[in-house]
C-alpha cells in the first residue's frame, strides 16, 4: 500500500460532536488483581478478568481548536502539516524503523519542551481489511502505568536507568492515519487528562509468553471524563498521546498530564462503505529536562 498526500476533507467525513459508544472497564472487587494474558492462557485461566463495560458518550471535536491542548495538561497534543515521511509502504518493520524511526524521533525533540533523549521500542500498524494481523482497540485504555513506565526503563536501558530514572521521563505515543484521504471510520477518541480521577484506572497486567508482566490501564467509567476527537484527520497530522510522565507524580508540579486515556470508536455517522481506518502508533521513552 503506497501512502499518498492526503487529500481535501469531503461532506462525507462525520464532523462536529457525536454520541457514541465506549467500552470501559468494569470496577474489579478489592484486592483483586486485572490481568490480560497476551496469548493463549494457561490451562483453566480466562484470557482476561476485565468485564466491557458500554458507555454513552459525547465526544467533542477539537478541528479547529487543535492548540488547545497540551500534553502537560491533557497528556494529548496535536500536530499538523508534518512533511512527508520516507516510509511510503508500511508494511515492513525493518523499513519502517530505518524511514520512520528517525522522524518521530525528531518530532518528539523538537515538540518536547527540554527533552534530551528518545529511545523507541516498538510500533504497532493497524488495518481493518486484508491479512492485517491488528485492528483498531475498542476499548478505553492507557498504553502504560507508572509500574510499567518504570520497568520499561530498566527494560530498554539497562545499566543507564537507574540515572534516567532519577530525572523527567515520559512514554509517548506516537499515532498517525495511513489513509490516502481524511479519516473517515474507526477514528481516536481520547479524554483529557486533567479529567480523569485516579479511581477511573484500573492497572491491568498484561502477561506475555516469555514470562514478562508489564501493565496497562484500563479505564472505568465517571461523567466527568472530557472526551475529544480530531475529525477527518490526515496523513500530514500526528496526535502526541502521553501515557506516562513521572513529573505527574510530582505534588505541586502542576502538570496533570500523563494518562492519555483513548480508544478507536464506531461513529454512528459513518457511511456503511466508508474506507477502514488505517494507522501507525510509535511508542517511546522520553528523557528531559
């Protein structure tokens, strides 16, 4: 698939706020642990204890509004008219880190007030047709907690983290569309850090094959979430989602950020032939100041 310039909004793109479904978690009892095993089990264990829990939304569209927002308050951010990248295909991870790699990299440093030092440790590609082998999550969750953010450190830096883990450090999701035109189904939904309450997450283990735990966040339900949604987003447009960053924890910082709250969505508007969302998100380790 060849990534082209993306192109002018149309009348069919949904537009303005919508009411939607979003599946949150459901409140564990206490001193139970959530879990979610990344592949088959073991024997008499469910892949997860997480229980969906649907909820009615109003998502509010930030088109037009995109500066708003800002990853110390909102632990989101968006930026707009990024050049072109090298990688046109997407399809190999090889190339994608040798082309792409490089650009988030830079992007990170320029957009990240004070930030000396970015080490990306994975991405994901998501499509809905074809032999994409991932699609969009349609469940509300935060990519890390501070557990994991912590652990990941230590993961990828090794004998460096102990010092690293002493100063500012953040993972930042890096999410693009790979659509020729704007996108049309499946779009991000994401909540405004600031607004969500400390009993809204619920740290969920995720077990992999190898025997390493890392954590993720699922994220229950309260009225007072801020939901908000970039319409008709374009290949020439990023969305910054910060899912850790240890200054939060700082009493008296004053950043709320670092729980980027999101999940794709199924728009009631979209046209029943609408193209299948396509999209890359580029995890990494943020240091500085």
């Amino acid at each position: 698939m060849t990534v082209n310039p993306p192109s002018s909004s149309s009348s069919t793109i949904p537009r303005g706020p919508v009411t939607a479904t979003l599946n949150f978690a459901t409140p564990l009892p206490a001193g139970v642990q959530a879990f979610n095993y990344t592949s088959t089990p073991p024997a008499g264990q469910p892949k997860t204890n997480v229980v969906p829990s649907p909820q009615s939304v109003v998502i509010q569209d930030i088109r037009g509004r995109e500066s708003s927002f800002t990853l110390d308050h909102d632990a989101f951010e968006i930026v707009r008219q990024v050049a072109p990248s090298r990688e046109t295909e997407f399809v190999d991870d090889a190339s994608i880190a040798a082309n792409y790699y490089p650009e988030v990299t830079r992007l990170l440093l320029s957009r990240i007030a004070g930030s000396t030092r970015v080490v990306i440790f994975d991405h994901t590609v998501r499509r809905t047709a074809g032999s994409a082998a991932r699609g969009a999550v349609l469940n509300v969750h935060i990519d890390q907690t501070a557990s994991s953010a912590a652990k990941r450190v230590v993961r990828h830096l090794g004998p460096e983290a102990e010092a690293l883990l002493q100063g500012r450090y953040r993972i930042v999701n890096v999410w693009r569309p790979l659509n020729a035109g704007p996108v049309e189904s499946q779009p991000l939904a994401y909540a405004s850090s600031a607004s969500l309450r400390d009993e809204d997450v619920l740290p969920i283990e995720h077990r992999y094959p190898e025997g390493y735990v890392g954590q993720i966040a699922g994220i229950t339900y309260h009225p007072g979430q801020e939901w908000y949604y970039l319409s008709g987003m374009t290949g020439d447009e990023r969305i910054l989602l910060e899912c850790f960053d240890s200054e939060a924890l700082k009493e008296g910082s004053g950043v709320r950020g670092g729980r980027a709250a999101h999940t794709a969505f199924n728009d009631p508007r979209t046209r029943p032939d609408a193209e299948g969302r396509e999209s890359i998100e580029v995890r990494a380790l943020v240091f500085g100041p």
